[in-house]
C-alpha cells in the first residue's frame, strides 16, 4: 500500500457499515480519502477518530445524495479544485428495498436502480476521466457488488436487488474490456461478498427489525473490516499481477436452490482483472 500513500480516494457511502470500515483502512494507509454520504455526521465522527488513532491519512466527509447526478458531478468538480482528482473509485454505496418482481412498486425499483447501478457508473466515468486528464496510469476503480449479482437469492424480496447488482457485474466486466481498449492500466474489480453484519439489513428490513436481526444471529456473517481488507488486498496487488480470483466456499448454482439466503454469509468472490495493452 506504499505507493497509494498520499494519494486521493473516494469511497462511497461511507457513513456506516463497509463504506465507513474501508475509509478507516485507507486513512490508516496513508490516503487522503474523500468519504461521501447523503448524512456526513457519521464520517464527521470518523474523521475525528482516525485523527485521534493518528493515522497517517485523512478522510474528508462530503454531503453527496447519489441519486442526483449533479451532487456527483459537483462532488468530482470539488476533489478536483481541492485534491487535484481521484486515483482511486471505491463504489461502495447500494440499497435494498422489499419489492418483489410481481407486487413490488416503481419508485422502490427506481431507487435501487439510481444508486446501485447508475451513481456507480456515473462515479466510474467521472473517475476514470480525473485519472486520464492527469496522465494517471495506475488508478483502481472497486466495485463493490454482492453474491447477489452472481446467483439468483431464493428470496422474493432479493430479486429485483439481485437484478442491480447482476448489473454491477456486467458494468464491471465492461469498464474492463473498455480500460484494455484504452490502452490504459488502470485496474478494475469486483468484490461480490456474503451477508456482511452491517445496518443493511435492518434498513432492507425496517419495518420488521426482528427479521433483520435474525438475518446475522443465524449464522457467522462477515464482517465489514474483512471487506476492508480485501481492497487493501487488490489495492496493494503489484504491477504484474494480472488477475486475481479467489472464490471461498463457493456453492453450484444447483446447492444454491437448497440454501437459504442466510447460508451464503460466508462467501465471497473476488475478482480483479487487468489485461496489458498488446
């Protein structure tokens, strides 16, 4: 993580849960990390702590509402007066919503939808044109996408959720293909966890918070500091390494039928994947 010491990240949705847990190991790297959230009293309260535990970093909180796209595009115009540009992406915000594909509402579909899909490509493009308007070759964009956007949760509640973060995969699997044609190394991944103990599900399941609870007492869930270290994993990678897989205690898709969601806590993918310019 040596040659990322000083340089800027933006990780989104970075108030609570994985988004806060990979903003404290960067800031603890030596990074200067722009935490944004619609609500930034809780990366206000981070910020302090990570310079109470003098971390090396700093994490500078910045109100976004992702579903706007000129509060993103505002944001970007911002790192780049005071930061000069991004050299790393962590597209971490996403949502759930109870809306199953025959009963579910629009404006919930829309909502996932706006944050889990379009914030993420439109922080990706944004990302990616910081980096290639100041010659930056080795930038990392991350997303993070869930098991969710592999296999298909025997959940109605889960589908359309699911159907976002199929997306993210495809979206991911495309900036790759695009950065190769750039001619470009800056790197792109996917880490697609388990049930990660986080606020998710009690925001997923609000109106039912026993359910929510019971989604991380059935099992040993990940937790969000192990996603942490997974970006620090792919961020500190070095320059030849052009692809890295590991898939732990991976299910076929026909074990899956058997499963229930909560059984998929412990696994994750991790797929990160750049191909040298010929």
């Amino acid at each position: 993580m040596e040659r990322w010491r000083g340089r800027v990240a933006l990780v989104t949705g970075a108030s609570v849960g994985i988004g806060a847990a990979v903003a404290r190991a960067l800031v603890q790297h030596g990074m200067k990390v722009v935490g944004c959230a619609r609500n930034v009293d809780k990366i206000e309260k981070l910020a302090a702590e990570c310079q109470s535990a003098g971390y090396s970093g700093t994490l500078i909180p910045y109100k976004c509402d992702l579903c706007n796209e000129e509060e993103i595009l505002s944001m970007f115009s911002a790192i780049k007066t005071l930061h000069q540009g991004v050299d790393v992406c962590i597209n971490n915000a996403g949502l759930a919503h109870n809306e199953p594909l025959l009963s579910g509402r629009t404006d919930g579909w829309r909502n996932m939808i706006d944050v889990n899909i379009l914030a993420l490509a439109i922080c990706t493009r944004e990302a990616y044109q910081s980096m290639k308007e100041r010659h930056v070759d080795d930038g990392h964009i991350i997303n993070i996408n869930s098991m969710g956007g592999h296999r298909m949760v025997p959940s109605a509640d889960e589908h359309f959720y699911c159907a976002t973060k199929y997306a993210v995969t495809a979206v991911t699997e495309g900036l790759r293909q695009e950065l190769r044609e750039a001619k470009t190394h800056i790197r792109a991944t996917c880490i697609s966890p388990g049930i990660v103990e986080t606020e998710f599900a009690f925001r997923h399941h609000n109106s039912d918070p026993e359910r929510a609870a019971a989604v991380y007492e059935s099992i040993k869930c990940l937790k969000a500091e192990d996603i942490a270290s997974a970006v620090t994993y792919v961020l500190s990678a070095p320059a030849h390494v052009q692809a890295i897989q590991d898939v732990d205690e991976f299910v076929s898709s026909s074990d899956l039928e058997k499963c229930s969601v909560t059984s998929l806590a412990q696994q994750w993918i991790l797929c990160s994947e750049w191909v040298p310019s010929e």
